[in-house]
C-alpha cells in the first residue's frame, strides 16, 4: 500500500514539474513576445516604416497579443506608406478596397496600389492589374491591366496568370505585343526616406 501512496505522489510531483515547466516557458515567450512589441511600437513611433508596417500586419491579423483592428492597422499601414514603403501601400489599398477600418473607396485603393506597384510591387502590380481590367476604382484599360499583370506573373504570382489570360483574349495581337514592350521597358521607381536624392 505504502509503495501504491509513493508512486501516486511521484507521479503528481513529476506532473507538477512538468506543467511548471510548461507554463514557465508560455511566461517566457508571452514575455518576450511583449518585449518584442513594446520594442516595436517604439521603433515604429519613431518613424521605421518596417516597424509601422510591422504593426499594421499585427493589427490587421490580430496576432502578437494585438486585438484585430482594421482602423488601427489602417493607421500604421498608413504612416509607412506615406514615406513610400511600398508594402504598405498595398495593405492600405487593400483595407480602403475592402472599406475596413477605413470608408470603403475603390479609388483611393486603386490610388495607393498604384503607388506600390509602380515600385515593382507585384501584389500591387496584380490589384493595380485586376481593377483595370475589370474597370473597378479606375477607368477599364484592358492594355495597361495587361502591362501590371504581365509585371506581377514575372515576379511569380501565380494567381495574376488567370487575369492576364482573360485580358489577353479580349485584345488583339498588336496591343499585346504593345503591352508586353511596355512592361519589358519597366522601370520601378523609387520611393521612400531611406531612398538617397542624387539629383543635388
């Protein structure tokens, strides 16, 4: 019997250490995890557009211990994309697409994708793509929705291919050939504070 009552207690004893263990290292991460964050928001606050970006992204998924938020990822997304970081940029075209966190306004959106695909962005290229070929946001331009989504289908958007097939067959081989010269000449500008002015 005695033996039966000392097993028991070694095995709540070895359970008890386990979880201990367990939970010490969930405080450990949640620590570092907020440290993390507390680090970030800093950095972000003092204007690093990767850090802003950084905080949208938390904001926008709801991840990090951040509550998802639309507004407030809007807010972040937005501060980065004003100094040009092109991700950013998309993110908030997407947020002003989908009106969350902000007034829904497809041209707006259409607007800062614009600004992001121009910067060689290709999920921009493929949003900036999409609404011309489709006449969302933007006046339908099936000949420039070509030239962004032949951009975005060179970087490796898998998803951009079935848009430019459409766009492909409602235009005729001369624009092709049109659109296919002009995105080859493409030259992605150059945006941002950490981009150096040489133009002195």
């Amino acid at each position: 019997m005695e033996d039966q009552s000392n097993g028991k207690t070694l095995f709540t004893f070895v359970t008890a250490r386990r979880v201990l263990i367990v939970l010490s290292i969930v405080a450990i991460a949640a620590f570092f995890t907020l440290i993390t964050l507390y680090s970030e928001r800093i950095t972000a606050e003092l204007g690093d557009t990767h850090a802003q970006f950084s905080l949208g992204v938390h904001y926008h998924d709801g991840d990090h211990g951040l509550p998802q938020d639309f507004a407030e990822a809007a807010r972040w997304y937005y501060k980065a994309a004003e100094q040009g970081f092109a991700p950013a940029q998309n993110n908030l075209g997407a947020l002003y697409w989908m009106g969350d966190g902000v007034p829904q306004d497809r041209a707006e959106a259409v607007r800062w994708h614009r600004k992001a695909a121009e910067q060689g962005d290709p999920n921009a290229q493929y949003n900036l793509g999409t609404s011309l070929a489709y006449g969302r946001g933007v006046p339908k331009d099936l000949q420039q929705a070509y030239v962004w989504l032949s951009l975005a289908v060179a970087q490796g958007d898998t998803k951009a291919h079935a848009n430019q097939d459409f766009v492909a067959s409602q235009l005729d081989r001369e624009s092709i050939a049109n659109a296919q010269r002009r995105a080859a000449e493409f030259v992605p500008k150059k945006q941002g504070k950490d981009i150096l002015d040489t133009k002195r």
